[in-house]
C-alpha cells in the first residue's frame, strides 16, 4: 500500500510515487541554487523548481520538463511561483 497522500505519475519513462512529506524529507539540508525563473517553496526554502523535483524524485533533470514538476508540486500541495 503506497504512502497516505502519495501522487502516482510517470514522467521521465519511469513510475514515481511521491507525496509531500517525502518532498520535505528529501529536501531537508539540500542547498538550493539559483533560480532563474521558476521557484517551489518547501518547508519555507524557496528552490529552483527542476533542481528540487530532481532531488525529490532522483530523475535527472534532463528527464523531464519544467512544467511538470512544477504541476506535481502544485498536486502535493506547495507553492510554485514564477520569478521575474
């Protein structure tokens, strides 16, 4: 059984499963770069949003496009945000 709040989608040819409580724990003590135009806010941490997606997923950013990180956090429940 997956975990309570969990998201299932494929992107990047693979099956992940995510919630957002894996995002945070994921995230937690991970160094954000510098954005250049799309942000996500995680446990008050505002991260580039394919670097965090990336991280919280462990798919290489290449894998996959800005949009669809960016709607998978919109679907857990944080905020994303346009800079610029």
């Amino acid at each position: 059984m997956g975990e309570v709040g969990a998201f299932k989608f494929r992107v990047g040819g693979r099956q992940v499963q995510l919630s957002a409580a894996q995002v945070v724990k994921k995230l937690r003590g991970f160094e954000p770069g510098p954005i250049q135009s799309h942000a996500v806010e995680v446990a008050g941490i505002t991260y580039p949003v394919k670097e965090a997606f990336a991280a919280a997923t462990g798919l290489d950013v290449l894998d996959f496009n800005t949009n669809q990180a960016r709607s998978i956090f919109k679907k857990l429940g944080f905020k994303v945000s346009r800079i610029g």
